[in-house]
C-alpha cells in the first residue's frame, strides 16, 4: 500500500535534509594547498649553502621526524582523481613537485645511512625511479611517473622549469629548497630557483679559458623542454643568454653568451647524496 502523498513527501523533505548535513562527511577531504605541513619540515631539515644556491638535506633530522613526513605523504595519496582535476594549473604542479620531493626523501630513508648515492638502489632492480612504493591519484605511482610521465607530458604543463622544481636527492641537482611549491607564488618561486642553479658556478659557469659556456647536465639530458618556445627558451643557448649575468664576470664574455656566440658543453652530473652529514 503506497504512502499518504503528504506523508511521503515529508520523508522526501526530511531524507533531503539528512543528505544536506551529512554531506560534509562524505565529500572529498579539505586539501591544504599551502602544503604546511612540508614547509615545516624542509624549514628543520634543508640547510642552504653557498650563499643560497645550493642546500643539503638533513636525513637524520627527516628520520627523527619519520612520522610526520608520512602523516604528509598520507594527506597526499588520500587526493582523488577528480579532485585533483578541479585544481588549476598552479595547484595541480605544486602537488605533483612536492610529492616527487617528499616521496625521494621517504625513498632515501628506506636504506639511510647506508648509501652514498640514490642511485645505490640499482638501476634495474630497486631503481628509485621505477619502483611503484607509493600511491597517487589512486594508482601505485613511481617518481619517473610523476615527472617524466605527468609533469613533462606534452600539453599538461609545458615548462621546463620543471627541472628545477623536483629534486633527485643528488649534489648535481638544483637545490631543494626550504620550503614547499604553493600555488599562489609558484611562478616566482621557479623562477627564484632557476636563478639559483644558474648562478650556482659549481653547476653552471661559462669558462673563459676553454672558451665555453659549461652547463649541467640536465640541459643535455632534457635540452628539448627548453626547445619548445616555452618561457621564451627556444635553445639551451637561450638559457645561457638570459642568465649571462651569472654564468661570466666579464662584459665581454656576458655579451658573447647574449650573442649566442658561445659553445656549450655539459659537466658530469654528481650523484653523490645531497646530505648534510
């Protein structure tokens, strides 16, 4: 026997109500896209040197601190696809950055201090950058997946700036810095850390008795990021030009690498770890 009309729509008022209140309780959790929690801990444990250009990580002080570096690593496996998807551009690189560089310093403390490189975990076997130890957007991810398959993906950010947001837990890679991406200054902030690494003299120099500019490898690596037109580099001589004032001492060396006139050759990358020990 069917319901009273009036009966049954005061149940259709009270289940709406019901679905109303009790919304909150099922929605996606609220994300803190100012990633505190990490700007907490790389303010205790990243130590900057040479002037600002470099830093080393402090390990021992992230394994005293092992908990809340997961309860942060928790906060951002627990983000959904389709959460992640409503984000704008901005937020959407800030995560992924800051998870490539937690989750490195949680793969680091799985075998610290017995390594002196990340590379210690093998190349084919246990390889850091292949091994799916994590989980992310709802998937088992790995870091190559993060970076190579997600930020440098063709049409999803298109900056090669990315090269200088994650960080490979490596002397040869620019600094981590101390505090975490945010979406509201991530524009500056990757631009302050490619003024790092490109003034950094141990990691890029021109050589005025060689007669060339010498640049990280990175740039021999992933010269095609820097190919594409994206943040006006069209070359990794353009790079060097835009950034002459920090790679040469002399006006006339600065004014030979504007010009492009200047041979490019790349360093040896130093993988030895990035640590403050």
């Amino acid at each position: 026997m069917s319901a009273h009309p009036q009966t049954r729509r005061r149940e259709l008022l009270l289940a709406g109500s019901w679905l109303a209140l009790g919304a909150p309780a099922v929605q996606a959790q609220v994300f803190d896209h100012e990633h505190a929690a990490w700007t907490r801990l790389l303010g205790r444990h990243v130590k900057l040197i040479n002037e600002g250009r470099a830093s080393q990580v402090d390990y021992r002080g992230f394994a005293r601190e092992r908990t809340a570096l997961k309860s942060y690593l928790d906060r951002l496996s627990e983000v959904a696809p389709a959460q992640y998807a409503a984000w704008n551009k901005a937020q959407q690189f800030a995560f992924l950055a800051n998870a490539y560089n937690a989750f490195t310093i949680e793969k680091v403390l799985m075998r610290y201090p017995n390594l002196k490189s990340i590379r210690d975990f093998g190349t084919v076997f246990g390889n850091p950058w292949k091994d799916r130890f994590f989980m992310l957007l709802g998937q088992p991810q790995h870091l190559d997946g993060i970076e190579h398959e997600t930020m440098r993906a063709p049409g999803v950010f298109d900056d090669p700036r990315v090269h200088v947001a994650v960080n490979c837990a490596s002397v040869g890679c620019p600094m981590l810095p101390d505090r975490a991406l945010v979406a509201e200054s991530l524009d500056a902030q990757l631009d302050d850390l490619l003024l790092r690494f490109m003034s950094d003299r141990s990691r890029n120099r021109h050589e005025p008795a060689q007669r060339h500019v010498a640049l990280s490898r990175i740039f021999d690596w992933y010269g095609k990021d820097f190919t594409q037109g994206h943040r006006g580099f069209h070359s990794v001589a353009d790079v060097a030009a835009r950034y002459a004032d920090r790679l040469a001492d002399a006006p006339a060396d600065r004014a030979a690498l504007r010009a492009r006139s200047v041979p490019v050759v790349f360093l040896e990358y130093d993988w030895t770890l990035n640590d403050l020990r």
